[in-house]
C-alpha cells in the first residue's frame, strides 16, 4: 500500500480526518468571510474532503503507474543498464511533465 505521501507519512485513516478538518474549517472561513453560502453543509463537506483527498493522493497513484510500467519493461531497462531507481525517477518525471501534474 502506498504512504501518505502529501500528510506526511500519516496513515490514510489519520489523512482522513485531518482532511475532515480542513474542509470544515475552509468551510467556516469561506462561509464567514461571504465567499460561499450553501443549503447542505454535509454534502458541500464530503465534496470538499473527497476533493482533498484525491488531490493528496495524486502523486501515490502515479507512483503507483510508475511500478506497473517497470514490471511491464522491466527486461527492457536492464538491457539499457538503467537502475530500477533511475528508471522511476525518469519515467516518473515524463508522466508528470506528460500529465501537468504539480506534486
């Protein structure tokens, strides 16, 4: 299973409440500065927790694909002579450069 790389190594049910806690606090702070007014605070809640998550999670899910690729071509790169680290680090770079992806 992958880290959670974007809270510090915090496990994922941690990750989630802390997220829990961002969302209602951004929630506050929007709603009393008069940025955002909402019906149901649960749902705009869950939305934005999910929305951080998923945002946090970006970079565990493209190491992730990184993996698969290698064990996919990985008699490839050992034809090259590229270590199993250059070749994520390298691979890795052109998804997120390929993607726009900001980690």
């Amino acid at each position: 299973m992958s880290g959670a790389i974007g809270l510090s190594g915090l496990p994922m049910h941690l990750q989630r409440e802390y997220v829990s806690y961002m969302a209602k606090e951004l929630m506050k702070r929007m709603s009393a500065a008069g940025l955002v007014q909402y019906d149901q605070p649960d749902y705009v809640h869950e939305v934005i927790s999910q929305v951080m998550l998923d945002e946090l999670s970006v970079e565990d899910r493209l190491n992730d694909e990184v993996r698969r690729i290698l064990e996919d071509h990985g008699d490839e790169m050992r034809q090259l002579g590229a270590t199993y680290e250059d070749a994520f680090k390298a691979i890795k770079k052109q998804l997120v450069r390929e993607r726009k992806v900001i980690l």
